[in-house]
C-alpha cells in the first residue's frame, strides 16, 4: 500500500462514479473518498511503517550541539520547532547543529531513535508532534542524548533560557505558527549535521 495506489485507486474510482452518478454526487463522494484515503495512509504510515533510515552521522561535530526535530511534515507546532531550530543553527552555527526527519512515519523514527534514552517522568509516554532533543558527543566518541519534547512549552522554554537576548528567537517561539506556514518542508528540511557517508547519493 502507497500513496501511489491510493492516488492511482483514487482516479479509477472517480471515472466509475462519474459514469454512473453524474458530476454532482461524483465530486461529493470523491471528496469524501479522498478524505477517507488520506487518513488511511496517515494512519498506516504513522503507526504500521517500518522506520526510515537516520541520514545523519551517529554523532554531532566536535563541538556542536545537534538539535534533532522529528514531526509531521505538516503540522503547526512542528513547524514552530523546525523554524526556531533553523534560526539557531543559521546564527550559532558554531556551536550548534540541525537534525531533522518529517515524514509520516515520524513515530516509528522516533521510537526507534529514542530505544536507549531514559525519558524523565514528564516525557514519558510523548506520542505527539513534534518531538526534540538534543544530543552532544562524548569524550569517548559515544552521544550524550537530552530529550526536550514537544515545541511549547518544552523546547520553546529551552530556546528562551540558552539564548535570553534573542528577541527574535523569542518571537518565533512565543506562538505556533499559523496556518500560512503550517507547510514547513516545503522551504527545506536538510538539516545542518553532516549526511553519514552511506546515505549520501540515496
């Protein structure tokens, strides 16, 4: 199943139902059977997909603080996570870096990333978009992962107490954004951390 099949399933099912009905209740069943379609394909992706692969190296630069953003890649509070995030990594590109992953299949991403981090008592059990955290290399090369959570107040909280004379940070996090921008990969989603060399012509 894909949105392929589904795309394509829808097409054949509005020519019989044009043929047959007439346009009237042709685009109203239609609408309707693409609504049901959609949540569907929301549905499976979100909970039945396996796990995409991570593009990023296994650990941040020397250095750096990468912060990770993984959510629906359309979705308000995702996208107030992912512009603050890239407001971050644009102007303290020297100390931090930008991960991300927005697919429908976040929550299967997600699981997967987090299946060695211990969650304090407040984030456990976090199955909302967006989720963030940060993650910072060891002396010994491992990563030392801190899991923020969801945009507001989590992450909006953390961004106003790292970067307090920030005003513009503080207004990008001091609301969701609206619907205008609700679509947020469509400026970009590559993130700033290095692509691991495995996955870098997929």
């Amino acid at each position: 199943m894909s949105v392929a099949y589904v795309t394509f399933g829808s097409f054949v099912v509005n020519g019989i139902l044009y043929f047959v009905y007439g346009r009237r209740q042709q685009e109203a069943v239609s609408v309707a059977l693409s609504f049901v379609s959609w949540f569907i394909v929301c549905l499976w992706r979100t909970f039945l997909a396996s796990p995409d692969p991570d593009p990023y190296t296994k650990v941040p630069e020397q250095g750096k603080t990468r912060i990770r953003v993984v959510g629906y890649p359309m979705s308000p509070p995702t996208a107030g996570a992912h512009y603050a995030a890239d407001h971050i990594a644009a102007k303290y590109g020297d100390r931090f870096e930008t991960a991300y992953h927005f697919s429908l299949a976040w929550a299967a991403f997600a699981v997967e990333l987090t299946k060695d981090v211990t969650f304090p008592a407040e984030l456990k059990g976090h199955c909302t978009s967006p989720y963030v955290q940060l993650e910072t290399r060891n002396a010994d090369g491992g990563v030392t992962v801190l899991p923020i959570g969801g945009f507001q107040p989590n992450f909006a909280d953390w961004c106003k107490k790292t970067f307090p004379d920030d005003k513009e940070l503080a207004g990008l996090v001091s609301k969701v954004p609206g619907f205008t921008k609700v679509a947020h990969t469509f400026t970009g989603a590559e993130g700033t951390a290095p692509t691991a060399p495995e996955t870098k012509n997929e």
